[in-house]
C-alpha cells in the first residue's frame, strides 16, 4: 500500500494553483487579455539586471564542474559569509556563516526547521490569515498547527488570543511580515507585545517557544514602513528567508535559514537543521543561484512598480465601494467578500473573468486574496469588471 496521507495531499490540489490552472485555461480558450488573473503570488517584475549579469560571467569564466559541482551540504562557505556580514550591516546583529543554512526558498527553509524544532505531538502556532502550505509543513514534522486568529479590525496580530493559544506543548510560533495573504507589516508594537508574552516561558520545563520567522517578502514595503529584525528583540529566533520575492526568482528556489547564536544551544539547533535537511533530502542547494546570491544579496527589483499597482487596486476598488485591508508590504491586498462565503463570491467574479482567491485556505473566512504582481494594465482593464461584480451585490 502506498502512503495514503501523501495521495490524498496529492489529489488535493492548493486553491491557488487550482485558480491558476483554471486561468491557464480561460486564457487557452478566451486570450489572455480577457482574463484578469488575480491568484499567483508570482512577481511580474524581472529581477535587476545584475542577476542575469551574473549568471552569464559565472558561466563564461568559471569551470564548469566548478560552477555545477556540490557545495558542502549546508552551502557554499563564501556565500553564507557574505549573507551573515550583510545581515551585520544591515540590521546590527551578530552573526557568522556557522549560522547560515543554504536551501531551495523559504518553503525548504520552513520545512527543515520545523523538522528541526518538533517533536511528535508538538504544538505550533500560526497567525490567521496564513499561507496554507503551513498546515503541511507542520504536519509532516508530526505536529500540530493552531490557528490563532489576527485582530478583525486590522489583522494586526491579536496578542491576547495568542497567548490564550499556548500549552505546554507549544514549540514555535510562526510569523509572516509583510503577510501573505493580507499584505499586512506587523507593527513593531505589536511584536513586541507577543515577544514580552513568550519571555513568560523562557525557562520552563519543555524548553522555550521559538519565534520562527518567514521573510520572503521583508524587502517589499511601502513608504516609511519598517519590519521589525525579530533577532535582535528575542534570542530564541529563527529566520527563514528566501530570495524569489526580493530578487525576483520564485523558480530558482533559493534561499535561507539563519539560527540565531543567541539561542539557547544554538550550535545544537543548527546541527538539527542540518540533520532535517539530510533527512529531506535539502542538502546543497542548487550551487549557481548560491553564487549568484554571494554577488548579489541586497539588490531589489523596481519596488516603485509594485507600489504604484499597490496604489491603483486599492484606491480603485475602494473607490467602488468594497471594504479593503490596505496593504503595506508584500503584493497581496485582502478585500471583503460581500457575503460570508468567500468561495460563492469568487465564483460570482468568475462571470466577470476575475480570478480571486478565497480566504479559507487561509485560515480566515469572508475575505479574498488580490495578489497584484501583475501588469498595471491588467489591473486598469479590469477595474470595469469589478464594478460589475460590485453592482451584482450593491444594486
């Protein structure tokens, strides 16, 4: 017999990749042009010219079995210390390559830490709105994801709720600034308000709770806004980070897992790490985009694009008169559904060739998901559209 929980995950496509699939085939037999494809949180905009610039010097001037070759399993020495330096210019924080975990984007990154952290019948909590994909990871490290709902107001984080939230079973809790779905940054308040709650079981028996960071999209934000370096305000911290927002390289899967060294044994922690990716089977990460992120850690793509999109949808479709959660950072804006089921709704906007996605998969019922890393012009083109789909509603 084979593993009937992996069949069934199998067969249970994400609700994202579903709307997406069905948007390729919209496109197949309408044009592209006519459909307004609002699901992939896939960035529209090409990573600096660096990148490709890069990658074609490593090609042209380095041996091949060099360049193709396996890194050490944790990563390439050169590329992990100048990941830890950046991180000590940029945010103040010590740290050293011995820190540094190489993996293909934050999906591995989270992956192997929870492996890392988690025992059987382990707790971890995750903040509602949340990327689906957490219940799996959590799940294949044999624990238990609690979902602990944000504030309704603002889906700021609902500290009083998160820790009504923890047992003694509790690991990790993980948070995800700027969001995905909501495009919301967790204001510094607010972390610190959760971080003064988790000091409260620092020195119990089954060991401290571990704030897990994911941060694939900490370098898209809007204006003066600031995300909070968590590594510097809680020792027992890790950071999962991942290169395919920032860089604009979702399909090269690259990225990060740093252990703070002010974890309680950290050099434990991070050999845990080690041994989760080697039972993964997330050892050395693909070595050109290594190389390629030791000469071009720190460069970002046209911010300003997504801002100005950012803008438009929001401006736009408040305008019309739905109820939107303004998004600071990341390229996804939560909009109220008009009515409680958000997978009705969606099908509803589909009449209008508008592919939303619900809010259920995340954790959260009423709402869906805009992700606006398109073309401004699909989303000028499809302002009439959602003034029809308002009207069905509003008459």
């Amino acid at each position: 017999m084979i593993s009937k929980k992996m069949e069934e995950l199998g067969k249970k496509p994400s609700a994202i990749r579903e709307i997406f699939e069905y948007s390729n085939k919209r496109k197949k037999e309408i044009g592209a042009q006519n459909v307004f494809d609002f699901s992939l949180g896939n960035p529209n905009i090409p990573a600096p010219a660096e990148v490709n610039e890069t990658i074609i010097k490593l090609i042209n001037e380095r041996e091949s079995i060099d360049l193709h070759g396996y890194t050490s399993g944790p990563g390439d020495l050169n590329t992990r210390t100048v990941i830890a330096n950046n991180i000590k210019k940029r945010f103040n924080f010590e740290v050293d390559f011995t820190n540094i975990y190489m993996t293909c984007g934050a999906a591995a990154s989270l992956e192997i830490s929870l492996k890392a952290l988690c025992n059987r019948g382990d707790e971890v909590i995750v903040l509602a709105p949340y990327f689906p994909e957490y219940k799996v990871f959590i799940e294949n490290a044999d624990a238990k994801a609690i979902e602990v709902k944000c504030r309704e107001n603002d889906l700021g984080i609902d500290v009083s709720a998160v820790k009504k939230a923890i047992t003694d079973k509790t690991k990790a809790i993980i948070v995800n600034s700027p969001n995905n779905p909501s495009g919301v940054v967790f204001s510094k308040n607010d972390i610190k308000d959760l971080i003064s709650v988790l000091n409260q079981y620092s020195n119990r028996d089954s060991g401290p709770i571990y704030f897990i960071c994911d941060e694939p999209y900490r370098e898209i934000v809007y204006g003066n806004i600031e995300v909070t370096y968590v590594p510097n305000l809680y020792n027992e911290t890790i950071v999962c980070y991942s290169y395919s927002k920032s860089l604009s390289l979702p399909g090269e899967r690259i990225g990060y897992i740093m252990v703070s060294p002010l974890c309680k044994n950290s050099s434990d922690i991070f050999a845990a790490v080690c041994g989760a990716g080697r039972a993964s089977g997330y050892v050395c990460a693909p070595s050109l985009m290594q190389y390629v992120v030791s000469k071009c850690d720190g460069l970002l793509p046209d911010i300003k694009k997504y801002a100005d999109n950012r803008n438009l949808i929001y401006n736009s479709l408040t305008e019309i008169g739905f109820d939107v959660i303004r998004p600071d950072g990341a390229f996804y804006l939560f909009m109220k559904s008009p009515i409680k089921d958000a997978k009705e709704f969606c099908e509803t906007a589909k009449k209008f060739e508008l592919l939303l996605v619900p809010s259920d998969s995340f954790g959260i019922e009423g709402y869906v998901r805009i992700a606006y890393c398109v073309s401004y012009e699909q989303i000028e083109k499809s302002i009439p559209a959602f003034k029809l789909l308002y009207k069905e509603y509003y008459k």
